[in-house]
C-alpha cells in the first residue's frame, strides 16, 4: 500500500513538474523527436547547445488529494501527508531535495476528500 501510494505521488509529482506528458502517446524506444513543451525556460546556458539539458530547479508547488471513493479501500491521510509534503527522511520532499543536491524543493498543500 505505501509503495502504491508513493508511485502515485511520484507520478503526480512528474506530471505537475513538466517531466512527463500525458496528453500526447509515448514515442517508440529508438525515435526521438524534439517537441518544444520539453524547453524549461531559464537564463543558464546549455552545456552543450545541440543537447538540452535544462535541469529542473527552484521551489515546484504541489497539491495532493487523498479522495476516498464510496467502494474504495480507505486512504491514511495523515500517512499520505507524512510521506509527501513533510520535512520526514521518508518523504517524498525530502527525497527530491536531497536528490538534487538541495537546488529543488517541493511546496504545496495536501487536502483530503470523501
């Protein structure tokens, strides 16, 4: 259940900071294509300029719900809030943060719906 819970929000986490997108297919293993929604704006110059390598960085604001459905199994929501948006090692948080070097951190406000 906390693994489930965990991919969940990473998902969330991906799609609300620009890493992925879900509203086009995914391309084959052995095509690339340059879309300019991969561009993140940002003064830093490229390393290289035929390689974008735009890292993600600065404060990303979240907003996560834990929503309990009439047939559904019920959701912890305090344990959602601990391993999401709390300054808890275990935390989602906290892993971005320590991930990247500290140059990343994760805002925002977990709400609970029934």
């Amino acid at each position: 259940m906390r693994a489930r819970i965990v991919l969940s929000t990473l998902y969330t986490t991906l799609i609300l900071t620009g890493c992925i997108h879900v509203d086009r297919p995914p391309l084959p293993e052995t095509e690339f294509t340059y879309d300019e929604r991969d561009f993140i704006p940002s003064d830093v110059p490229l390393p290289k300029p035929e390689v974008n390598q735009r890292p993600n960085v600065g404060t990303k604001t979240l907003l996560v719900t834990v929503t309990h459905w009439q047939d559904g199994s019920l959701l912890n929501y305090e344990l959602v809030k601990k391993h999401t948006l709390s300054p808890d090692p275990d935390s989602l948080q906290s892993y971005v943060s320590a991930a990247s070097g500290g140059k990343m951190t994760l805002t925002g406000q977990v709400i609970q719906h029934t």
